[in-house]
C-alpha cells in the first residue's frame, strides 16, 4: 500500500510545490526553524485555495517548551476555532506538565474544541519520560495520529522505539514518524517500522534574489536560546520606560 506523505511546510511556494506533485497532506506552519508556530490565517487561506490535498494546521503559539498557561491555552482554542472556519482538515498541537507527562486535561480540552477536524499530537510527545506510557495515555483520550522520532533527535537514533510504538499501538492511533527524515529512506524507515505515514520537509536551498543584502544585520536572534529558556517582555525594564517617558 502507497504510503501517506505527509510535508511541513512554512512557505506558500513550497505549499505549490506540494500541490504540483500531488502531495497527499501538509502540516502548515510558520518557523520551521523554530520546530513550527502557528501559520497566519492568511497564510492558511491561500495555502486552501492552492492546494486540494489535507492541510495539517500546527497550533503552537510560541517556541520552547509545551508547558502552556491558561492564557495561551485560550490563544489555542481560538487558533483551532479559525483553522476550522478557514479551512484547515486537521490541527496538530501537544500540551505537557511540568514533570514532563502529557497534560491530559488541556489535551481533552483541546481535542474536544477540535471535534470533526483531524488531530496530531505533535513531538512534544518524544520529550515525555516514557514514550510507552505517553502513548497509551493518547490512546484513552481519543487522539488519533502521533508525530515522533522514537524519542531521538532523529529517527534512525529512535528506530527500535519506532518499531516498537507501531507494534504498541495495534492500530488503535497512528504513529507518523517524523525528525531527519530523508526521501531517499523513505521506504526502508517504513519497511523497518511497520508504518504506513510519514512525514518530512523534502527542503532544499535557494538563494534570495536581493541584490543588496546585510549579512551583518541579522534579524533573527544572533544566538540560539534553549528550548527550556524563555524570553519574555520584563516587568523592570517596562517599568523604568514607562517611567522615564511620563516625567
């Protein structure tokens, strides 16, 4: 059986791509560089009006960790409210505890806002202390697709678990393998695991077509911050500006 194929992607050109070579789903996103946020719902209008296949809308409302407050917990629910109205089939989220365990509560309370649209709980599933457990806890609550790499920074460093979530899951949820994923591998990484999706980028690079460009100027940041490090507005030095600019 032809395997599912499933691209990331957070590029309209690259949805085009997809859309050209028959690309049976799209998992939508902004800032792959950053594991994926949540895609404008502009970027998921024309995205619809491209392409025929599914489109997979990732609902992550900020980069780092999955350990979410209420307020971003609303962020998500009104995200997933749009994804439906702008016609998105599916969304893929995730939501953990602090000890690292799934958090089953906001992950019910998510999935029933996603009532009649497609779910993945996405790789914050391979950072939760046993995978095994994680996936009889997605099992109970009804979720029906999992991306992961086997717990691994890839897939081939996860492949036994890989083989063993497939034999695990006796097709009560899908597992979609998924982190260094390459096309050439593609059916040996199935053929191993037993499963029957995957999913990738299939990127390469191209150059921009500016003429003038700053490579001194960068406008990202210009070092790396772990995903268990966040920065956030501070309170201190909004304090001293607000301040300073009403004498």
């Amino acid at each position: 059986m032809k395997p599912i194929i499933e691209i990331c992607v957070d590029r309209l050109d690259s949805v085009l791509v997809c859309a050209k070579h028959g690309v049976d789903r799209i998992e939508l996103c902004a800032a792959l560089s950053e594991g994926g946020l949540t895609p404008s719902i502009g970027f998921l209008q024309s995205a619809r009006k491209a392409f025929s296949g599914k489109i997979m809308m990732m609902i992550r409302p900020r980069c780092g960790d999955f350990l979410y407050s209420d307020e971003e917990i609303d962020i998500m629910k009104a995200d997933i409210s749009a994804a439906r109205e702008n016609g998105a089939d599916g969304v893929v989220f995730g939501c953990l505890l602090a000890s690292g365990e799934i958090d089953t509560q906001r992950t019910q309370l998510l999935r029933d806002i996603a009532a009649g649209l497609d779910v993945t709980f996405h790789r914050a599933f391979d950072l939760t202390p046993n995978l095994s457990h994680s996936l009889e806890t997605l099992i109970s609550l009804g979720i029906p697709r999992v991306l992961t790499s086997g717990g691994e920074a890839d897939v081939w460093k996860g492949l036994d678990t890989l083989t063993h979530l497939v034999a695990q899951a006796r097709g009560r949820i899908t597992i979609l393998p998924g982190g260094g994923v390459v096309v050439g591998r593609v059916a040996e990484l199935l053929d191993i695991t037993g499963g029957e999706e995957i999913h990738l980028s299939a990127r390469h690079t191209i150059h921009s077509s500016m003429f003038f460009i700053r490579h001194d100027v960068p406008m990202g940041a210009s070092v790396v911050v772990s995903d268990s490090v966040h920065k956030v507005a501070d309170p201190a030095q909004l304090n001293y500006l607000t301040r300073s600019s009403h004498p």
